[in-house]
C-alpha cells in the first residue's frame, strides 16, 4: 500500500494498492459476487457510475446529502456514492407482478464520497476514503414482506463474514443513527485488533415505501397497484473488508494468511513478510 503516492496523484483520503495487495482485494470481490449470484439468487448488474440528480433524488440522497456527493459542473451527472443508487432505480416507473418478486441484484463498483464533515477523523488507511470498492445487495419485495426481506439480506451480508471467520456483531441501529431513507436497519461491524474496536463494514436497511414512492415502483396484485419496497445492504465494503483480514489474520513475523475460502481465488495460503 503506497499512501505517500496516492496523496500525490490526488491529495488525502486515498489509497494506492499493488502487487499482492491489489490481488487480495480482487479475490475479496470475486468471492462475495460469486456467493451472492451462486448461492444466494443475485443478478450480477454492471451500471453507470454517473447518475442524473432525479436518480439520486429516487433513493434520498438528494437534497440531504448534497454536500456528500461529487457533482460534474457542466452537467446533470453524479459519481455515485453506492451503487444502490442505480440498482435501486432499475424498476423505476415500472409495476412488477407479485409472483416475479422478490428480486435481487448485485453490483460491484467504485464509490464516491466527499467525507465532508468527517474533518481529521480516520484521515489515513483503508477506513475513511473518498473512493472504494463495494458489494451492493438490492432487493424489491411487496410491503408485508419488509421485514422478513431484511432479515434475508442481513444473513446474506453476514455469511460472507462468517466464511472469511473475522469477527463481527450485529447491531440494530436507533432511529437517529439510521439513514434518512431506512426504516429499520442492521449495521455489521467487525473486529480490528490493531484499533482495538469494532468497524462497521455493512449496513442492512429496509426503506419500506419510501424510496419506492419517489421512483414511482409499484407491486401488481390481483390486477390492482399497490406501493413495492426496497431493500439495501453492502455485501460488503471491499477496502474494509480487506483491512479486516490483515488485520485479523496476521502472524508474528508479519506474513499474513489467506482465509481459505479466498485462497482459490487469490492463488497462495499467504503473504510472506519477505520481501
């Protein structure tokens, strides 16, 4: 990880990863992508990383979030700041047929963030930056199963945790620490020995009609519309989930192991200390 170079092509708040370390984070993708498309029922979606301010406005970033977000000055585009952006908006103006849902899908893309307010806080490593790589998990459902879809979609986070073996809690957020589009939602952190505290690396949200009503997406039961709802959650946050494992997985000479559900995608058990 080279963080003096990163700074140098772009200023604080990013990370330069190579060689070994950038083929970590890649198996890390690989592997969640594949469990979620193979076992656990998600489309693989490749979307735009620039939406319009109406698709932001869609999911709740806009107007709230305006000072978070990364606008191009000449037009009406935005970096995303999750794919869920996208993905969320994919059955926007559309009624879907009961028997069709529930529906899942996945994306793996880069993330832009500001950070603005987060002023030296977590201002160096893989935490806090304005760009990373994540895992999205959306998922629409019909309203009575809001709560059931949730549950769904936080097991599907943690299994990933669970098959790399780090360390992690669940935690049921209150109503002022939650999103301004959720209604319940689930924060997964996991354990860093190097903080000597716990990360939050998911956030597991039902949005129940909120966003749904914003992009117009509707359920068709018995011939008749009624309001969809949507779920999100990453599954998960690549950059963190990759400081978790050298963090969790180092040994006393400096190497570090491989989870063994990674190593076929990585290609090695470890990473030697020797240079």
């Amino acid at each position: 990880m080279d963080f003096e170079k990163a700074t140098q092509l772009s200023g604080a708040r990013f990370s330069l990863i190579k060689g070994l370390g950038a083929r970590l984070e890649r198996a890390i993708a690989n592997f969640m992508l594949d469990l979620h498309t193979q076992e656990h029922g998600y489309t693989e979606v490749l979307p735009p990383y620039l939406v319009t301010s109406k698709t932001m406005t869609n999911t709740g970033q806009l107007p709230k979030f305006v000072d978070e977000l990364y606008k191009c000055a000449e037009e009406d585009l935005y970096l995303i700041p999750t794919s869920e952006v996208a993905l969320a908006n994919l059955y926007r103006e559309t009624a879907v047929d009961e028997k069709n849902l529930p529906i899942a899908v996945t994306a793996l893309t880069p993330c832009f963030r500001r950070e603005a307010g987060t002023y030296g806080k977590d201002t160096r490593g893989l935490i806090r930056n304005h760009q990373f790589n994540k895992v999205e998990l959306v998922r629409f459902c019909k309203m009575e199963d809001s709560l059931s879809e949730l549950e769904k979609l936080t097991g599907q986070a943690e299994e990933v945790l669970k098959r790399l073996e780090i360390p992690y809690r669940v935690v049921a957020l209150c109503t002022g620490d939650m999103g301004f589009s959720s209604a319940k939602t689930y924060d997964l952190e996991v354990w860093m020995p190097g903080e000597n505290t716990w990360r939050e690396i998911s956030s597991c949200s039902t949005c129940t009609d909120f966003q749904a009503r914003r992009m117009d997406f509707k359920v068709l039961k018995d011939k008749k519309r009624e309001m969809g709802c949507t779920l999100n959650g990453s599954g998960l946050a690549v950059g963190r989930t990759l400081a978790a494992i050298l963090e969790n997985y180092q040994e006393a000479d400096g190497s570090v192991r491989i989870p063994k559900v990674l190593q076929p995608f990585f290609g090695a058990e470890k990473i030697s200390s020797k240079k």
